[in-house]
C-alpha cells in the first residue's frame, strides 16, 4: 500500500461565510469566515489522502499558492519514501533553500506545509487501515521519534531524551488506556456559547442548553470592553456554578501591564486560565503575565497561533504559559506536535489543544488521545476545546457524548469533506459565493 | 501633492538567475536567486511609489499574491489619509481582521506589506522632494512617533519614552552630522568577497581587490564544515591582518550547544560577530550563545529573518544579541524600522543594518543614516552591509566611496528600478528566464 507514487496534488480555497452570524468573533477577529486550504493527494495506484489547514477568509488565496508551490516537492514521491526519512521530508518542506526566506517556519509557508502534511498522515494512517490516533499510538517509539525534525529543540529535548521519555512511558502505561477512551471519551469544553459577537439572551440560551447536554468547562471571549466582559463573566458564572470550569480568552487583544491590569479585574469570576492575553510572539510578555496572575490562581494559556516547535520550546523554557494549546493545523502537523508534546511532557505542563474553526476538532483529537494514551496518561487540568460548527462538511465528524470527545474509528485523520461541501464552498466560484457575492453586488 | 488618490498597485515577479555563478550562497541557502516582489503604486494625479521585499526565488509568487491580496486595503486612499494617521494605516495593513490569521507580522504577509508601505514611503519622500532619510530627519519627533504602532512594546518603550529620547537626543545634536555625513558618508563592511560556494582563489582575489579599494570589515560565511571555515577565516584574517575587522555568518545552521562549540573553535580568528547562529526564532538561544561567548569577546548579530519589532523587543530584553541587524524588507517597513531603532537605542545596543540581495542597500541606507543623525550619533560599532551585486537595475544606485555609503540625493527611496530590467527578470516570461527555462527544457 506505501509503494504507489504521489501523482496528483488538488487543493481548493474553502470558505464558509460563518462572519453573517457572528461565529467566531473575538476581540481581534471581528468577523471570520471560517476557511480552509483543503488538500487531496492522490498515488497513483489510487490512494488518497485528505489535509486541511485553518484560515478565516481573507488572505486562504495565498494559502493556496503556497500549497501548490510546495507541491513540487511532494509529486512523484511514494508514501514509503515519505514515511521511511520522515524527519528528512519534513525538513525538505519546511527548509528548501529558497522557500524557507519567505517563513522559515511560520506564517503562510508553515500553514501549507501543515495542509501537505496533514494529507500525507490521513494517507499514511488509511493505508495502515487505523485512525490516526492508533497508527500513533501503536507505532514502535522509535519509528515516531524519526518523524521529528529535533533541529532547534536539542538544547530543551534531545532525541534521546524523547525517546527514554515515550519507553519509559510506555513501560508504566496502563495498557486499558484505550480500551478505557473508546468507552468514556476524552474530556471537552465548550467556545460555542460565548462569542463576542453574541448577545447576552443568546449567550444565555446557549450556556443554558449546554448545561443541560452535560458540559461543565466554558470558555468566554473577552478582551473588548471590560464593563461588557464583567457582565458577561458575572452571567456565565452564576449560570454554571462555582463548580464548573471558567476560561476566558483575549486572542491578543492586551499588551503585557495592560493585560495583568485587566485580567485582575476578571479575577473574582475565577478564570482557570486567560488565553492569548498578549502578542503570540511575545515569549518574555507572557512570562511577565503567567508571573503576575500565579498568586490569583489563574494559568496563562496560548498556542493557536505559536508558529513552531522553536517557540514552544521557549515559551517551556520561560514558564511563560501553564497550558499548552497546540493546534492541528498551525505548525508543520503531527511531525512537528509530537515534538512540541514531548516537551511539554518534559516540562510538566497539560497540553490542551486549540480546536473549532474548520476541522481542527476533527484533526485535533487524533493528537490529545495519542497524548492521554502514549505520553501523559493523566487528564488532571486536561481537556480538549470544542465548537459545534461545521462538523457537517465531514465524512467522519467528531462525535461528542456527554461533553467528551468519542474516540474516532474510521481510518485516517477525519480530515475528509464532503465533495458537494467543497464544491458548494469554494471561493469565489462556488455556489454559497456565487449568491452572497451578487447580493453585495461584487 | 498629498491630495491625489492611489488608483493603481501593481506587483511584479522579478528574479535575477544569481545562483547561477553561487552568489550569495550560504550555510542555509545554497543556490538563491535573488529576487523581489516589485510594487508599483500611482495617484490619479500622477504621483509614483515604488517599493520591493526580498526573497530568494521559488516562493516569490506567493508574496506577490499577498501584495495582491493586500492591495485592496490601499486602494482608493489618498498619500494624506495614509501618513496623516500613519500607526493607524499601518495597523489596518498589517491586522486586517481575517489576514492576520495567516501572519500575524510574520512571514509572507508581513513581507507583503514591507512591500506596499516601502512604495508608500518612497511615493512620500517624492512629494515632499526628499530622499527619505532627509524626509525623517527633518520630521518633527510628534509626527515621527505616530508613524510608529506601539502595540505591544510599551512594556519596553512607550510612546512617551520614544519622544523624550528623540527629543532629547535632538537637543543635543551636533547640527553638522547631516554635513558631515555628506562629505564622508556611513561606514560600511563587505560581505562580497567570501560566499560559503566561492573557492579560495576566488575568495583571495576578491579580498585583494576589497584592501586596494579601502574595505576595512569583512564577512565570511561559515557554518557548513569546521575545517573549511577553519582554513578560510586563517586565509581572509592573514590577508585582512590584526586591524581589520572579521565578522562570520552562519546563517542559522546551528542547534545552540553546537554554535557554542563550533564559534569557540573560530575564537582564534577573533571575530567580531557571529551573525545568525541558530533559529531565528530563538530568543533564549541566542541569549544563551551571547553569554557564553562574551568572555571571548565574540558578540551576537541577528536580525535579518527577525519577523518584527516584537522579536527585536525580546531579543534586547533579553540581552540576546549584541548587534541589532534591521532590514529594510522583513519587518513592516520603515514604521517598523523606526520602532526597532528607538528600542535599540533604549537599551544601547548599536544597530548595523543587514543588506545585500535586491535593493536592500538602496533602501536600508536611508535607515542607517536616520539612526546616526537623529538617534545614535555614534559610529561606535557600528556599520552597514554592503554587497556589490545587482546595483544596475536601480535608478539611484547605491554610491560607495572609501568603503563607506554615500548619502543618497534624489528624492525618494532609492527604489526605483528600471523598467528594462523588471521586464526582462520577470518570472517566468521575461526574456531572461524564458532563455533559462529553454535550456533547461522546461
């Protein structure tokens, strides 16, 4: 099955005009339309493999490009090739001598290396027959170390180091761990009831009906106006209880004074953690924040947009955050998060992945059950982001039971859509856009 | 001349086949073609800017859409609505509330609008008649201060901060600098003579050459094998003797342990720097190497691939690097510029601009000449890079004398290129592409 040739690379711009209701507004991203690069790889011997990246609208056009410029390095390889060095191909992705000026690792270039990779581990894992999250989790330690570009990250994790860490795991590991997720599910909270764009009637309605389906984690948005996020906070914690998880998220909207500032004036509602409260960038700004708000018990969390490995490493070496949001699509894919859990395995802080947007509940699960499974195997300040949209648009879309992620069955890494959804979808030529761009009159 | 509204933006592939003879090959980029999105703005009445980013071949298509994409965002304002709120202009750029996903400030769309605000300036200093270092100079501090975004940076420079420092230093300013300067000119360091390809009689000849034109400072790149470098730093230091200054360039090959090792074993050659000696990235890193390699008084430059004024924040908080390289075309142009040079100055660290590639010695000296005569007034350690390839296809080329830059006169930012030379390196339809393409068979 790994010895057909990659002969076809597709990748369409997907957009989903999610801005016309308010989903998934945030105090810096007042209106996306939830979008994605969708890659579709195909060997000639018929195999194929499906890969998304996360954008919000504006802009997926040069996702594209970029996707269709790495492609060269991906045509007429075999799975084999590919999966055998796969260290090695990564680094050739990510590090050809002339693409890497315009990253190196980061931004536009990184997301289409995602998409591509993405697309090569779907294949990978249907060819092996396995969701993704077991091809992972069976997978000799040494086979997934050789999957790690460790450039840039010996000084905090070497491959030695990465490799004693997973055998020794390995060795302790309760062996009904998966046995015990497919039946209970791994643990999930919720973004979907409190968007900024979102009135108070709606926030209430929605937090109410969640509480009902057994949701006990809540994630607000702040960051805009801090009378409104008082309100909104007071409203959210007398719905849910003392009980209940609160996390509030302020996707960058501070800087570094103004941010403790804030974030002390929201702690009575006791927040567990403040999500991206500053630049995403900004390691030594987030060490300041984490260092301010310890002695009123809340965490700093961020990762959506930490571009690489090398900045993860940094933000462990600085305990510049106390949970670990890793994203499906950001970084370079699963051979870049198998890094970046591993050290923060060494480091000792939860990782809790970043989800919602398109797909990256259906990716991402894949990564946090290989990690409750083959690294941590502890769920203590642990759990996986959860947005009720779009899940639609996919063949085999997550499955939430009473607030817990189902582990998924079906080959591959979910990653694939629905023909007719892409089709329908596709900006600006598909139909969706064809009718909201003649409305506006463009 | 502010009043005319921008009408047209255009952008061009234009990329010169270097790697043909191993021009400006390195520990990390073996074969560049040096290379620019090339932008184009006009008003309706007239009025032109032009502005480049550098890259180095494949991928500059990709950068190109960006602009496209970007364009948008510029369209239809006048010169006056732009630098009449310059910060806020350069915020709506550079944090479009869907394209900051795909960045934000970093990688390809931050290259994107280095591109677009460069023609913006240039098309300034036209109006007002003035190279653009003369524009800055003359700039009343207030006005100078909001062309900077401070978002994110006020926890090491406020914009208050900013003002006393430039008013201050203006205050004590000996008047003659800008005087001076035009008779003597900023000192510059050669990075010509010594490409990781080149062989050593290529790399002795050209080294002669550089002693008999004046040329004091030299750089070499190393990083690709020990006892090659070993041999070439013996070579270049014998024939530059004790005086002369030696700079090596490892262009980030390194993990932090080894650039530690490997610069110890280069210490004998007593070089001044050593320039990108691991990830960009990697703040703790390079404050790590700093440390360890300030007892051989070997000091740390970084800057060309440092994605924005974020980055150059921690990297001086940190005390990561010793020798602040701005570039004209990474980090948002010189809005940006202006904020690195104030922090730079803030934390004594003296700023010696990388260039080289397309044009960046025609832009960047307009930098560097604003730093010495209105922020640092020192020449203490401090030079600009400067690469004699590709001056031909500007219209005010850069002019050296004494290996120093002279101060550019024409109004504007000396990046003009000449018509010819931007249609005939376009990719791939140029004539000299085409002509390359033809041999090769594609």
């Amino acid at each position: 099955m790994l010895k057909g040739k990659i002969a076809k690379l597709a990748v369409s711009d997907v957009r989903f005009p999610t801005s016309l209701e308010q989903h998934g507004s945030d105090a810096m991203h007042a209106n996306p339309d939830y979008s994605a690069a969708y890659v579709v790889i195909e060997t000639d011997d018929g195999l194929k493999g499906y890969g998304i990246t996360f954008t919000v609208g504006r802009g997926t056009e040069i996702v594209v490009c970029a996707v269709e410029a790495l492609s060269t390095l991906v045509i007429g390889k075999t799975l084999e090739d590919i999966v055998s060095n796969f260290s090695g191909f990564y680094r050739c992705l990510t590090s050809d001598s002339q693409m890497r000026w315009i990253g190196p690792e980061k931004g536009v270039i990184q997301l289409a290396s995602a998409a591509i990779l993405n697309a090569i581990w779907d294949m990978w894992a249907r060819a092996e027959g396995k969701p993704l999250w077991k091809l992972l989790v069976d997978m000799d330690p040494k086979q997934l170390i050789r999957c790690i570009d460790f450039r840039y990250i010996t000084d905090a994790l070497t491959e030695q180091e990465a490799l004693s860490e997973l055998i020794s795991i390995g060795i302790q590991l309760n062996y009904d761990l998966p046995e015990e997720m497919l039946k209970e599910g791994y643990p999930a909270y919720t973004t979907s009831c409190a968007w900024l764009g979102y009135s108070d009637q709606q926030l209430t309605q929605l937090c109410s009906t969640a509480l009902t389906e057994g949701w006990t984690k809540f994630k607000v948005k702040v960051g805009a106006d801090l009378q409104d996020d008082i309100r909104r906070c007071s409203l959210i914690r007398k719905m849910i209880g003392p009980e209940n998880s609160l996390m509030i998220d302020a996707n960058q909207r501070w800087d570094v004074a103004e941010a403790i500032s804030y974030v002390t004036k929201l702690a009575e509602f006791r927040p567990l953690w403040i999500e991206e409260p500053t630049c995403p960038d900004d390691i030594l700004g987030h060490a300041a924040i984490s260092k301010a708000l310890a002695p009123l018990g809340i965490g700093v969390a961020t990762g959506e947009q930490c571009h690489n490995r090398v900045m993860f490493k940094q933000f462990l070496q600085a305990s510049a955050l106390q949970f670990v949001q890793i994203d499906s699509c950001r970084v370079g894919s699963v051979n870049e998060n198998l890094a970046i859990m591993l050290m923060a395995a060494k480091f000792r802080v939860p990782v809790c992945p970043h989800a919602g947007g398109v797909g990256l509940c259906e990716l991402v699960q894949h990564l946090i059950l290989f990690d409750y499974i083959s690294v941590s195997a502890s769920l203590e300040n642990r759990m996986c982001e959860y947005v009720d949209h779009l899940h639609e648009h996919f063949k085999s879309p997550t499955v939430i039971r009473n607030a817990h992620y189902m582990p998924p069955k079906d080959p591959g890494f979910s990653s694939e859509m629905f023909d007719e959804s892409v089709q329908k979808h596709q900006f600006p030529h598909g139909e969706v856009w064809r009718s909201i761009l003649e409305k506006n009159g463009s």
